[in-house]
C-alpha cells in the first residue's frame, strides 16, 4: 500500500511545505541592510519621542557602511548617529582603547562601548549577523550616563527594524 497526501495511516506522507510552521526563513542581512537607509529607519514621531530633530537628519555613505546622523532641535548637543555596516560583525570591531560590556537590546546581542578614560560618548553597537551589525553613536551628552541612556532608547526603538540572522 503507498502512503497517501495527509492520510492518518503511520507513515503515510505529507507534502513538504517550505519551512517548517514557526521557522523563519534565512534572511540575507548584508543584503538587506545594504540596501537600507539609516535616515529612513526611524519615523519622525519616533526621532521626535527621542527628542531629535528630523529635519536634522545628515547622511553619509562611508563605503563600508552608511551613517545618519541628528541633532536636537535647534542644533544643540548631543549629537546621535545611527550607522549601518554591512562587512563588520560586532566580534571584529576594533575595541583596543574602549570599555566593553556585554547586553542585550531586545532578542539581539549587543555590546555598550565607551572609551578609555570615560567621556560624554557612547555606543551602543547590535550583533545582525557574522557579516554585519547596526551601531547607535552619542557624542556630548553632557554625562556618560545620559549619552548610554540616549545610546540605548535609540537602540531598543531601532531593533524591531533590523535585519537579522538567526545565528
């Protein structure tokens, strides 16, 4: 007897679906955020909640990644960039002069990265994939308390946006 399409007899076969229910399919994160706009990412009601201007919004392609990068309104500090870099994971980023711990922002790793002696500067850098990572950038926050607490609201609100692996 051949096994028929959705019969309850013991081995009998069912039509392969492509995936399993609930497994994602494997995205192309270096593709996908090549082709993402830092500047585009977050609304101007989100950028606003933040408490930067959007009208601020400067980008610059730096060939290996793309940076956007805002002030408050009225040109004031702190200044925040979001940078995309799509041929750098966070494990090959050059950390030889920093502090580094370990987090988390949302289900994606991440590492705060401050420098050595401690400023008015954080970052706040996402693991997306072997290939690539999102970094949020605060420069004159005033306190480095407040630029890591600037770093990582930018952060959670730009996580849900990103790409990434399943690795």
């Amino acid at each position: 007897m051949n096994p028929t399409v959705d019969s309850s007899l013991p081995g009998s076969a069912t039509p392969s679906a492509p995936g399993s229910p609930g497994e994602e399919p494997e995205v192309d994160v270096v593709a996908e955020l090549s082709e993402m706009l830092p500047c585009e990412i977050l609304s101007d009601e989100e950028l606003t909640t933040l408490g930067f201007d959007p009208e601020t919004a400067t980008f610059d392609d730096v060939g290996v990644s793309y940076d956007c990068r805002y002030r408050l309104p009225g040109g004031e500090s702190p200044v925040m960039t979001i940078q995309l870099d799509w041929v750098y994971s966070v494990d090959q980023l050059n950390l030889t002069d920093y502090t580094v711990e370990e987090i988390s922002v949302g289900p994606l790793r991440a590492l705060r990265i401050i420098e050595k002696p401690a400023s008015e500067h954080c970052q706040i850098s996402m693991h997306l994939s072997e290939q690539a990572h999102a970094s949020v950038f605060v420069d004159y926050a005033g306190t480095l308390e407040q630029a890591c607490a600037i770093a990582e609201g930018t952060a959670e609100a730009l996580e849900p946006s990103l790409p990434r692996s399943s690795d």
